[in-house]
C-alpha cells in the first residue's frame, strides 16, 4: 500500500508541545508549554466553519497534521509552526505500523 503522505511532504518545521501546570500563590495554577521536539510535518486543512461563541461569530480551521511517527504524542498536546497554533485532538498510528502520525487538530489563537 501507498504511504499516505510523501517525506517531501514534510515541509513544515514544527515544535510539538505539551502543557506542564504550575502553582500560584493563589492556589490557582497557569499552564505553560514545554517543548517535546522539533519535527518535519505535512499540514493539509481539512475544514473551516463559522460559529457563535459568547455572542460572536468565531472562525473554527481544522487541520490534519502528518508526522513521523511517535510514541510521545497525546491530545492534551499542542503544536506550533512559527505563530500559528494547533490543538491536538487526536493522534493516529496510520495502519498500526508505527511509521506515519496523523494528528487531526483545530487552529487556536494563542
């Protein structure tokens, strides 16, 4: 079978993050991202919609996002090309052969 994307599809550097939670003094707690690495990606939108958050119209972009494949990566993760920002919401070993990582996400602000 045909890989599905091509290692000249990875044009992308991108860091891969995760949250790490720190205290304050308030007995509260602030998220702050740590890198995990840097890898190559394919990015391939896949979907983009309007929607009503808070009284406003919000625009959603989701997007797939092809790695080599990797172990560490979770959903509670993000990634991040230069100043755009991707939450992960899933990460799929492609045919169960530990070579291609899709992770389908959504584009946030930061």
């Amino acid at each position: 079978m045909r890989a599905p994307v091509n290692a000249g599809d990875l044009r992308h550097r991108v860091t891969i993050e995760s949250p790490a939670r720190t205290s304050d003094e308030a007995g509260g707690a602030t998220i702050e991202w740590q890198s995990v690495g840097d890898v190559w990606a394919a990015i391939w939108p896949r979907a983009a919609y309007e929607n009503l958050r808070n009284d406003l119209i919000a625009g959603t972009a989701t997007h797939d996002i092809w790695i080599r494949y990797r172990k560490d990566v979770t959903p509670d993760m993000r990634i991040r090309c230069g100043n755009r920002v991707f939450a992960i919401l899933g990460a799929i070993d492609i045919e169960d052969r530990s070579r291609w990582l899709k992770c389908p996400s959504e584009e946030r602000d930061l």
